[in-house]
C-alpha cells in the first residue's frame, strides 16, 4: 500500500546571465554580435537568461533570431535608460531615443507571473554629461515564475556607483526571499537572481546576497557557486578582466551542477551560464 505520491527525481534546469553591451559610447559594444549569441542559447537551452545593456530592438532581434533556430522563448524588457533617451542605443536618432535596459527571457510560448520595479534608491548619472544637473539612472530588476519549471528567474543591473549599491542589493534580497517564502503547503518555490552586480565578492556592499552561514560577513540566504566563503573565486570564474562582478544566487533550494564563463560575443563581459537541479517532484 503506497504512503502517498512517488518522489520523482530533480528537475534539471540552467540559467545564463550577459552583459551585452548595447550602448554605442564605448568602442567594444558597438556591434554586439546577436547571432553569436543565440547560436549559445540554442546550443545550451537555457531554462531562462538574463541580459544586462541591451536596447529593445536588440532583445526584439534576438527573439527573432530564436524563432528562427526553432526556439521557443518569451521575454520581459525593461528599458532602464534616463527619462527613455541615454544610455543611447543605435547609430541612428530612432535608435538611440530607445534607451537600454534588461530582459528576462525564459523558454515556453506564454510569460509567466511577473514581478520587476525599479530600486527605490538611485545616484545622480554624472556620467551622462548630456543631462545637466543630477539625473537620475534608473536600475532595478525583472523577474519571472517560469511556468514549466516552476522556478523564479530575475535579472538585475546594480549601478557602478558605490553609495547607492548596498541599498540596491539590499532591496533586491529582500525582493528574492519573499519570492522564496514559503507557500501554504510549505513548499518554497526555487528563485535564482542573475546578472551584473559591479561589486566583487569581498565588498560588503554585496553581504545582503550571500548565505550567512556560509560567507564571511555574509547576511542574506542565498548562494552563489563561483564565490568560495572566504569570499575569493578562481581565475576562470571571472567575468569582466580579472574582476567578478556578474552572479547567478540561488536559493538553498536549488543545486548547482556546473557554472562556467564562456568568452564569444563582443562585450567587455563574459557569459556566465549555470546548470542547475531544481527539488524533486512527486507524481501521482
């Protein structure tokens, strides 16, 4: 006499996270090639990825790109540029009034639950000299419950400026845990959070990410396979020169099978791409 449902086995699913690079201000961006990188996605079937710096027309290329190989996958863009004008996209007016932002893609043919918004706290963008005085950047994160998965995917772009950037990854840790949080069958529902932090394992700015039974100084919940716990990681899991500064957290509830950075599509970032084995499921 059966006790119950049968335990099935873990359900494999992968994620990658880029920083494109759509913006056409610095030389290596100025033609990200697209095509390289959905021959990686239709090489990997990533479960979900996250794109950081891409414009809308290029999430939009890509989507095509994909139905083309045979792919199915559906995206959530979120244009992060200041007042939908800078970061300039394009060489053209009609691109660059588009601005630039992040896209949370995921496979299946229909989206599923949405959360995003942007951080509450952001910095004056004194890098954008063609906006005078302190205009604000926006950042802040998109993330999706992928149906067939049932896995949380976000992408997120923590700004470069430092006074700003605790609070950015505070809110978002805070944004991860409730999508954690327990359902009434005490079932807590598996959440990765991707993309390009601009803070190195070591700063503490970060802590709010990582498990804190784990890390030193960590204070969050989450785990990231690439960051050892006294906060170095090896030469290969670099993500920008000798820098790491793009992550794929994960709940406990989720297990890491291999994380790799792979170099190939113009960008001053390098893919990193996670397979992963989400808890097991019961049948019938």
């Amino acid at each position: 006499m059966s006790d119950g449902p049968a335990a099935l086995g873990p359900v494999p699913a992968s994620i990658l996270t880029f920083n494109l690079c759509g913006s056409v201000t610095s030389d290596y961006c100025r033609e990200p090639h697209l095509p390289a990188l959905a021959d990686f996605i239709a090489s990997h079937r990533p479960t979900a990825f996250a794109l950081q710096e891409v414009c809308g027309y290029q999430a939009n290329e890509l989507s095509r790109m994909l139905r083309n190989r045979g792919l199915e996958y559906v995206q959530r863009y979120r244009n992060l540029s200041v007042n939908g004008v800078a970061p300039f996209c394009g060489s053209s007016l009609g691109d660059r009034i588009k601005g630039e932002g992040i896209a949370l893609f995921h496979a299946g043919t229909t989206l599923g639950e949405i959360r995003e918004g942007n951080f509450e706290t952001l910095s004056c963008a004194d890098y954008l000299p063609e906006f005078p005085g302190c205009a604000l950047q926006p950042r802040g994160y998109v993330c999706a419950k992928v149906p067939q998965a049932q896995l949380w995917a976000c992408a997120t772009h923590i700004e470069v400026k430092e006074h700003v950037q605790k609070a950015q990854i505070d809110e978002l840790a805070r944004v991860a845990q409730e999508l954690n949080a327990s359902t009434n069958d005490d079932k807590r529902i598996p959440v990765v959070v991707a993309g390009d932090f601009n803070v190195e394992p070591a700063e503490n700015r970060i802590s709010a990410m990582f498990d804190k039974a784990s890390y030193t100084r960590g204070s969050g919940s989450f785990f990231e396979p690439d960051v050892r716990s006294d906060r170095t990681f090896a030469a290969a899991a670099a993500t920008q020169g000798n820098r790491k500064i793009d992550y794929v957290f994960h709940s406990a509830n989720v297990s890491v099978v291999t994380s790799a950075v792979f170099q190939g599509v113009n960008s001053d970032h390098r893919m990193l791409f996670n397979e992963l084995l989400l808890p097991a499921e019961r049948g019938d």
